[in-house]
C-alpha cells in the first residue's frame, strides 16, 4: 500500500485544484466533487505518469487503453446518479463494461449497493482487481469477460456504464436495464463519437438524449489473455 502514501495522495491542494476544474466544467454534485477529491487517482497509473494523475486528462494504462479524463468520468456517474439527491446509494446494481485500471469502478462503487464490471483484457482484469483490493472496495464483482456477450448475467441493472465505444446502441445492453434504469455509453467510431443517455421506460419504451462529444477506445469483441 505504498503508494497510497506516494505523490499526489499527499497533497490536498492538487487534488482540490482538480476539483475546481471539474466544478468550472459544470460537475455540480457536490457528492461526485468530493469522492473525485477522496479518490487516489495515482495509484490507477505507472509511477511514471502518476505526478500528472490529477490532471484532467486521460492517460495511458496499456494494452492501446486509457485511464479516462476525470470530467468525463464525474460526468458519466453523475448523469447516472442525477435522479436521486438523498440516498448514500442512490444506484441498487450497476454494470459496467470495461474495466480498465479500475478508476471509474472505484468511483461508480460509492454510489451503486453493488457493482459487476467487465474487462476483456487478462492483465487490466487483474491490476484492477489488486489495486481495488488494495482499495478495501468490497461492493465490487470483477469480471474478466466479454463485454459483448451477456447471455449469462443474471438479473438486470438499474444503470450501466460502459467505456468503450459500439458503432450502435448495443440491443443487449437495453434489454439488461430495469424499468427507469438508465444506460450511458458513447456511441459512434474513432473519428467522431458523442456521450448518449438512454432511459427504460417501458418494457419496449426508451428515452435517448446525445451529449458530449467524447473520445473512448472501441468496443470490441473477444478476451485477451
């Protein structure tokens, strides 16, 4: 747990820093605002990127993927979260697609009873798995599976967040939504994508709003071992 004590952790001031920008950039949660402050956002990176950890950028983490920007990730959780002002855990079950190095799990397991997270890449699975121990996050089941293949998932959730990005709105992603569940993903390909919000309402009824223009990796199929 060494480098929980290592740079970055240790100064407030660079983190509050972070959380101003997140502020200035329309983040208005003031529960979001204080788990991204709380959260040690180095320890997600190699030590040689980690003095720039709590910059309000994506960085790379390997294997072509990224540790995604703060704002985006404030942004993803809040949409998520928006609807419900007073509980500590306003999400029941939450699913996330893609792993990664773990950050937005950690950031999603403060507001979800429960969260699944998928990753497709053997290694990533396994980092994440060891810093979100390390972490003492215990509401977490980590996966390493295909994102693209939900045939065993039991139950449905009412939010998914996925980071990786499908051409298409992925049909097997809104049938796992819960009615009033709510699905946020970026949708589109490498040279243009945009942050889409998508709402059960009924059985066979959805609500879609497009946001921001965004940049994530692919979604794309298969395990890497």
């Amino acid at each position: 747990m060494k480098k929980l004590q290592g740079l970055g952790m240790t100064s407030l001031r660079t983190r509050q820093r972070l959380v101003e920008r997140l502020t200035e950039q329309g983040i208005k949660d003031v529960r979001i605002l204080e788990v991204m402050r709380d959260t040690p956002r180095h320890i997600f990176l190699d030590e040689a990127l980690a003095s720039r950890a709590y910059d309000d950028m994506a960085l790379p983490i390997g294997h072509q993927q990224t540790i995604s920007q703060p704002f985006i990730v404030a942004r993803m959780t809040e949409l998520l979260i928006e609807d419900d002002k007073f509980n500590e855990k306003p999400l029941k079950r939450s699913l996330e697609i893609g792993t990664g190095c773990g950050y937005q799990t950690a950031i999603l397991a403060n507001f979800s009873e429960r969260v699944v997270s998928i990753e497709r890449i053997k290694p990533l699975h396994e980092r994440a798995k060891s810093i979100l121990s390390d972490l003492k996050i215990k509401n977490l089941r980590l996966l390493h599976d295909d994102g693209n293949i939900l045939n065993n998932m039991e139950g449905n959730f009412d939010a998914i967040l996925s980071a990786a990005a499908p051409l298409n709105v992925p049909n097997y992603l809104l049938k796992k939504l819960t009615i009033g569940g709510k699905l946020i993903i970026p949708i589109g390909d490498d040279s243009s994508q945009h942050l889409t919000l998508i709402r059960r309402v009924k059985k066979e009824q959805f609500e879609e709003k497009t946001l921001d223009k965004v940049l994530f990796v692919p979604l794309l199929k298969g395990l890497v071992n």
